[in-house]
C-alpha cells in the first residue's frame, strides 16, 4: 500500500532502497504474527491515567505516527511498546511472544529505540557511538569486526554524517547528534524502530531525509512508530496515526479518520483547522 | 584489536608500556630504601634461594608491601572507573559513595579503643561494608534507584561520616592523632598481606572483563542501554557492589589514599580512550603503578621518616594530570 502512496508525491530525492550492510539480520520469528500488538493496554504515570484499554497491532510496511501534547503520554507508550516499562494493565507482545519470554539481547535485534535525550557523558567519537548500535549482535567476548564497522559507516552515510567517522561527538551540533543517534539505532538493524521525536533539532532537509528513510525501512518488510510534533508531516508520512488527547484518551486510524479539526483542537487544546494543499492535508494553528 | 579512531595511541603500544612501567616501578621498590640493595640481591631474593641481608630484606619486607601497595592501586582505579560507568559522572571516584567514611570510623575508632592493627583493619572493612550497605539500602528504599539518588544518598553518608571522624580526632589523645591522620591520608607501611588484596583484584577483572561492552553501553545512559538488551538493574547492582568491595579492601590495606580513583581514569582515558575493555584493565595497571612509585617516595624522600602515601599520590598525580590537560587537543 505505501509504496503508491509514496510515489505519488514524494520528492526526488528519496532513497529508494537501504544500502544492503543495513538489511535486517534476523529473522522474524512468526510472520502470521504482527511485529507488535497491544491489548487491553492500560498506562499510568503519577497516578494519572494515560491510556486505557487500549488495543493496537502493527505490521510489517507500516508506519505510524504518535500525536499529542506534551505529557500526555507518547514517550510512556512508546517505552512501554519496547518492553522497557512495565504496563500498568494488559499485555505487550513483540512478534506474538510477550517480552518477557524473550531474551533482551534477541529482542534487542528486533526493535529498537530512539530515546528522545542520550546526553554522551563521556568523550566518545562518532563511530564509537554508531558502534554501540551493534551490541546485541556481538557475543559475550566479541569485539566489533570489519563488518560492523562498514555497518556503521553506511548508518552514518544514510544520516548524511559520512566523514564525521572520527569527530568527537561533544563537538556536533544538536541536529548532528540526533543524527547520530538515528545512526546508531540504524546500525542495530532492528525490524521494528521506536523513535521518540525523531525529528528534534533536524533542520527541513534532514526532517524529510529521515522520513524518507523511515518509510524505506518501513517498506522494506520493517515497521515505524514515532512520535512526532510535527502535524502535516504526520499525515503526509504515516499510514496510521494514534492520537493521545492529554486527559486519558486515545484513538487510532487513518490520518482522514483521527485527524479531525474537532480531534485535533480538542487534543491540542488550540483550535486548528484542517486544508488540503495539491491534495495534501496542511493543519493551520488558529 | 580495533584502530582508536583519533586516539592519542593504539592499545597495543600503550599495554606494552603499561606494563614496562609496571616492571620499572615493581624493581625500584624492591631495590629503593635505607639499605642499600644490589640488582643481584633483588634477582635472588625473587628468582633464587638467596639468603644475603638484601635478599632477606627484599623478599620479607619490601616484596609484601611493594606488591600490596600495586594491587590497592589497581583496585582503586578500578573501583574508580567502574563508579564513573555507574554514576555516568566522570568526576566520581571510589570514595563518592562514603566508602572511604564508612571505614575511616571504623579504622579511627579502632585506633581511639587502642586495638591492635588487625582489628583497626577489621574494623575498616565492617566500616566501609557498614557504609556500603546502609548507601544501597537507603537509595533502594522506594525501588527508584537513579543515580542522582544514589549520589545524593553517598554524599550525605560520606558527610555524616566526615563529621564523626573530626569529632574522633577532637577527642582522641594527642598520641593517637598522628596514627589517626596517617591512616586518614593513606599509609601502606602495614601492608603486608599482599596475596588478599591481589586476590581480590584478580577477580573482581576476571569478573567485569568479559562485560566491558556492557559498561560501554551502559555509560550512554540507561533507557539506551536496556534498548540494546543490556539488564540494566542486574548490571548497576552488580557494578555497585564491585566497585565497594575493591574500595573496601584496599581501603582497609592502605587506608583512604586520595586521588588514584579519580586521576587514573581520567588519564587512561585522555590518552587511550574510553573503550571500557581497554580503560580497566590498563587502569588497573596505571593505578598499580602510581600507589607503588607513590609508596615508594613515601618511604624513601626523608627517610628515615614515612611519609603517608596519599600525599605523594597527589603530588604526583596532579602534574601530570594537568599537563596531560594542557596539551590534548580540544574535545568539548
């Protein structure tokens, strides 16, 4: 279904295949299953409700967009679609296994995650940080091989930081570092990628460069969650959108189907208004 | 082994000369001191059956201390660097935690009872285990185990501590004062058994080596780490108690000697990067070599008079330090 709805209105420069050191080396467990399926999923934070009951499966080829306003619980979702946090109610499977019947080093080479902050503490070059990507693929006394390396340096190329190899990364910029945390997450080589806000501190280029290259996992038999701020990219992106509104609800559907004037303004509490431009939806703040 | 990528020298080089460096400072201790030793005294009293007054005083004294004062540097550079992972804070050193109080009230109170030096010792370790228990148990309370807590919880430990051992050294004698600031400062002429504290630091490497990947994954912080399938609890746990048994028993060997924990890293570090399967095993090293050359001068400089080794560890350590500082290229 997405590669139609690609071409059809996607710029020139859109990559339209991953260099093959960045296919996915794993095989997926159980392809009658989806990559990911919530049920029944209930979160909480500070004894706030955040989302209840919730139901939601994702499959191979799709992407999807998390929506809504700060606090609201995008960031707790998504940890809790990694398995990193326990749910307050219901159930998380990767590949139709919940998480803790999985390794964490397997499940490690199935999903992985874009943290919204990973402040380097210490000094560390480019390609030691993209390396780090490789971690659940080496063994307990393996040291990153040859092949590794090339892994990383294509991570880097796909993120437009060839040539960064051995900067220091307390030296790049905001956008750079977040480009390098994409490296790193590309050079895991996951199936299915979580990423929170992967769009902070990119400049409009390298947004769409990363988009572009999301939808390209994506369609290549791997899966995309995120969450993003960015309303129009959202809807130009994603096949799906799941919209927190900030008081304990949640929907999922098509971008036509949540993304609603009345949605949106009730969400975001900020009335919006909903245009299609050249058959593209554009969300206009009132 | 990997090209270092920008760093100051390949880990090759710099193991070789680690461990020349560790044969230089390990020779000079045993040949160094008031009574003058030969080369073929040192030969003998360690290869041979040599029975001369040098081999005598080499193989009895100077060998045991020598070699204690190189496994409690060891440990405590280890102990540091493996802190450093933990708090994700490259300025933390082994004594952050209280450690170091824990044990010098302990080891302060055993001087103020006038007990012998084996209780004084034992006392250090139940302090410095006192302290590490009640630091874990207090930071653990609420199952919400952050670092910034667990610092928190270690600072305030170590002040509290701090203050019990002003108090100790207000009241004790003026007799007991001096042993007191020895111990306080770090003194390694009591160490004699060198066999526990190397068995220790053996180990504790035989037991974090085969995880210095996880370290290195674990020091990007902990929401990356769990993502790359590291068990991030499991892994802070164990790093923790670690770190404080390596403090603990150098501490008890040697005393609070300052500064290895924290500037053996940090140089390590500067010049061969911060690969933890490279940084501890040539910190342990480097730790080994600074207490031992340290230890050294401490008995050597105004002899016949000692001083504590932890004042020479500084005055060492912080040149170097500095001018290592003053020439790396800027890194942010």
């Amino acid at each position: 279904m997405s590669g139609t709805h690609l071409a059809a209105h996607l710029p020139t420069h859109l990559p339209t295949h991953l260099p093959p050191e960045l296919a996915y080396s794993s095989p997926w467990p159980d392809w009658a299953q989806p990559l990911l399926s919530a049920r029944q999923l209930v979160l909480k934070r500070g004894g706030r409700g955040l989302c209840a009951n919730f139901d939601f499966e994702i499959h191979a080829g799709e992407c999807v967009a998390i929506l809504g306003p700060n606090g609201a619980g995008k960031t707790t979702l998504l940890h809790a679609l990694a398995g990193l946090r326990a749910a307050d109610g219901g159930a998380v499977s990767l590949g139709g296994k919940p998480y803790a019947q999985w390794a964490l080093a397997e499940a490690a080479r199935l999903r992985g995650l874009l943290p919204q902050h990973a402040p380097a503490h210490f000094a560390a070059t480019v390609l030691e940080t993209v390396l780090i990507g490789r971690h659940p693929h080496l063994g307990r006394w393996g040291w990153e091989s040859e092949r590794d390396e090339r892994i990383a340096r294509a991570a880097l190329a796909c993120v437009g930081l060839a040539g960064f190899e051995v900067r220091e990364v307390s030296a790049l910029s905001g956008g750079e570092n977040q480009r390098v945390a994409l490296a790193t997450l590309l050079a895991q080589t996951p199936r299915l990628f979580l990423l929170d806000e992967p769009l902070n501190h990119l400049d409009l280029h390298h947004q769409i460069v990363v988009l572009d290259l999301l939808r390209v996992l994506a369609d290549g038999g791997g899966a995309v969650v995120m969450a993003v701020h960015d309303l129009d990219l959202a809807a130009r992106y994603a096949d799906r959108v799941i919209l927190f509104d900030g008081a304990g609800g949640v929907v999922a559907g098509t971008h036509a189907e949540v993304m609603s004037d009345a949605r949106l303004s009730h969400a975001f509490a900020h009335p919006l208004r909903r245009v299609e431009i050249e058959g593209q939806a554009v969300f206009l703040p009132g | 082994m990997r090209p270092t990528h920008g760093r100051a020298i390949r880990p090759l080089t710099g193991f070789i000369v680690l461990l020349l460096a560790v044969a230089g400072a390990l020779g000079w201790a045993l040949a160094a001191g008031s009574m003058t030793v030969t080369v073929a005294d040192v030969f003998s009293a360690l290869f041979g059956a040599g029975d001369s007054m040098g081999a005598q005083v080499v193989r009895e004294l100077r060998f045991s201390r020598a070699l204690s004062a190189f496994a409690c540097g060891g440990l405590l550079g280890l102990a540091g660097a493996l802190m450093q992972v933990l708090l994700r804070n490259p300025l933390a050193d082994p004594y952050i935690l209280g450690i170091s109080g824990g044990a010098a009230l302990g080891a302060l109170g055993g001087i103020l009872a006038g007990l012998t030096a084996l209780w004084v010792d034992a006392g250090a370790l139940g302090g410095a285990l006192a302290a590490t228990l009640l630091v874990f148990g207090l930071a653990h309370g609420d199952g919400s185990w952050t670092q910034t807590r667990l610092l928190l919880t270690g600072v305030i430990v170590a002040a509290g501590c701090g203050a019990g051992v002003t108090l100790m050294l207000a009241l004790a004698p003026a007799g007991q004062v001096h042993s007191m600031l020895f111990w306080l400062m770090g003194d390694a002429s009591a160490a004699n058994r060198p066999w526990t504290v190397l068995a220790v630091l053996g180990a504790a490497l035989a037991l974090v080596l085969p995880f210095g990947r996880d370290l290195n994954v674990l020091a990007r912080g902990g929401l990356s780490a769990a993502a790359l399938g590291v068990n991030v609890g499991r892994m802070r746990r164990a790093l923790y108690g670690l770190a404080s048994l390596c403090t603990a028993a150098a501490v008890t060997t040697v005393g609070a000697v300052g500064f290895v924990g924290l500037v053996v890293p940090h140089l390590v570090r500067l010049v061969l990067g911060n690969d933890q399967r490279i940084l501890l095993p040539a910190t342990v090293l480097g730790g080994g070599i600074l207490l031992t050359v340290a230890d050294t001068l401490a008995r050597t400089v105004v002899a016949p008079r000692q001083l504590p080794v932890g004042v020479l560890t500084a005055l060492i350590g912080v040149p170097v330090f500095l001018f290592l500082l003053a020439r790396q290229p800027e890194r942010g």
